[in-house]
C-alpha cells in the first residue's frame, strides 16, 4: 500500500502542477483578450465615425442628384412643349 501511496501522491502533485499551469494561461489568454476586445472597441468606433461622415456625404450627392435631376426634366418638358408650339399648324 505505502507504494500505492507515494506513487498517488506524485502524481498528485504533477496534476496540481499541471493545474496551476493551465490556470496562468487562462488568465494570460483572458487579459490577452480583453486588450484585444480594447483594441476592436476603439477601431470600431472610428469606423463608425467615418461610416457617419461618409452618409453625409452621400446624401449630399442624393440632394444634389436631385436638383439636377429635376432641372434636366423641366428643361426637357419645356423644350418638347416649345417644339410642340412650333409643329402646330
């Protein structure tokens, strides 16, 4: 039994060892990932600024699209209404 024993209680004390080891990388991997989760947080933010700025932008040319699209249009309807004057007999 005394075998059995000291056999058990070595091998105890690797798995403790082993335990202990396992238990600093969790908490290297842990803090690694929130630096990590940090780093992104702080990307995406500026993504979302410039994501912000760039819908302004956009609808900026919308408007002006727009305003071009409705200037073309009333100069075609004046013109087909000025040559449909013109072809009256």
């Amino acid at each position: 039994m005394m075998i059995l024993d000291q056999m058990r209680a070595e091998h105890q004390e690797q798995l403790r060892a082993i335990r202990d080891d396992f238990a600093g990388f969790r908490r290297e991997i842990r803090s690694d990932m929130l630096a990590l989760e940090e780093r992104l947080n702080g990307r995406f933010a500026r993504v979302d600024a410039r994501l912000g700025e760039l819908d302004t932008k956009i609808g900026d040319v919308k408007s002006d699209l727009m305003k071009w699209s409705f200037v073309f249009w009333c100069g075609a309807v004046a013109a087909v209404a000025a040559l449909a004057g013109v072809l009256r007999p």
